[in-house]
C-alpha cells in the first residue's frame, strides 16, 4: 500500500505542531520543517556563517548555539533582512525536506507521511503532496497561545503579515482544521480527516 503523503499547512500559532502531533498517534511519520531549520542554524556551517555575515555574531551565543528568539525579532521587523535570511536558509532547508520525504516512501511499513510547513505555498510545494491539511483558529486564540510563550502581540502580527492570508491557505487546502475549541474536538476533527485518507488508500489499491 503507497505511502499518502499530507502537506500540514497554517499561520503563525494556530496550532499545527499540536495537530501534527495527533496525527503521529494515528500512525503518521511527521517530518517538521521548522525542525530542520533549526538543525541547519545549529550544525550547517556554511548557513551559519552566512546567518552571522548577514545578522550579525550576536545572534549565535558563546557556545555556537543560535538565539532564535533574538534572530526572529530582527527579521522579522525588517523585510528586506527577511527576504535575505529566507534565501540563506529556505533552499538547504528543502533539500534536506525532500530527502527525508522520499526516504519515508521507501518504508512499506509507512501508512501517512505529514510534513509540517507554514510555507507549503509559499515555498510552491504543494505538488509534493496528496493532500494538504490547513489549521486555522481565531486571532484571539492565537495572541493567547503566543502570549503564554513569551511573543508579544505586535511580533505575532508582524509573522502573520509576512505570510500568505489564512483565508488563501484554507481556500487551496483540501481540508481545513479549525483549532478553536477543546481539545476532544480538535482530535475528532482530526481523526474524521485521518479516516478519510484511509478510505482513500484503500480504494485507489
């Protein structure tokens, strides 16, 4: 039985890790683009070094480690810094996205293989998948969850203003999770779409 691969999309803290991570529990091998963007920061040399050059040294502590609290807020405020951490970081990070993807494909024993990626569109990846998941939930959620992390509100704002609108992710998505009530719900919600996938494997076998 092939693999379904699920692109699992969304703004800024709407929720997708807690989604991502219910669908591990369905059986689901989940690969995190933000983790592989913090491994290159962490351990890619010549990322680093270009992160460094572009930034500043003051964004990497003593130990090497990056701060991405302190690298967020600079991009983060200035577009044109943006754009250039983005071609630093975005082109290594696909690479390495679509090497783990593919070899999950080789594993027969893999039902669902879901990446987690705020940018599948922006990124234009969406091909890359058989379907695409987006979790939506309200801002007043989103400013509290962000809140209880420490991002203050202007910050969340300005990572919302740099994406795509939600309204377009759930308008090209082929389901959307709306992450605005309890937990239960959200898990039903995701367990109906997780049925649905299943269904789907089984009658193109």
């Amino acid at each position: 039985m092939k693999a379904q691969t699920i692109g699992l999309t969304g703004g800024p803290a709407v929720g997708k890790t807690t989604v991502a991570e219910m669908l591990r529990k369905f059986g689901a091998a989940v690969v995190s683009a933000d983790k592989i963007g913090h491994e290159l920061l962490e351990r890619n040399r010549r990322v680093k070094q270009s992160v460094k050059k572009l930034l500043g040294g003051e964004v990497f502590g003593i130990d090497g480690a990056p701060n991405r609290g302190i690298i967020a807020g600079i991009v983060f405020a200035d577009c044109d810094l943006l754009a250039k951490f983005n071609a630093i970081v975005h082109p290594p990070l696909l690479r390495e996205l679509r090497r783990r993807v593919n070899r999950l494909k080789w594993d027969k024993s893999q039902e669902m293989i879901v990446v987690e990626a705020a940018l599948i569109f922006e990124w234009g990846i969406a091909d890359w998948f058989d379907y695409i998941i987006s979790v939506d939930a309200p801002l007043k959620l989103r400013l509290a969850r962000c809140a209880e992390s420490g991002i203050r509100p202007g910050q969340l704002r300005r990572r919302i203003k740099v994406q795509m609108p939600q309204r377009d992710k759930n308008a090209l998505a082929d389901w959307v999770v709306k992450n605005d009530g309890g937990i239960d719900k959200l898990k039903s919600s995701v367990g109906d779409i997780v049925k649905l996938i299943r269904r789907s494997n089984i009658e193109l076998c």
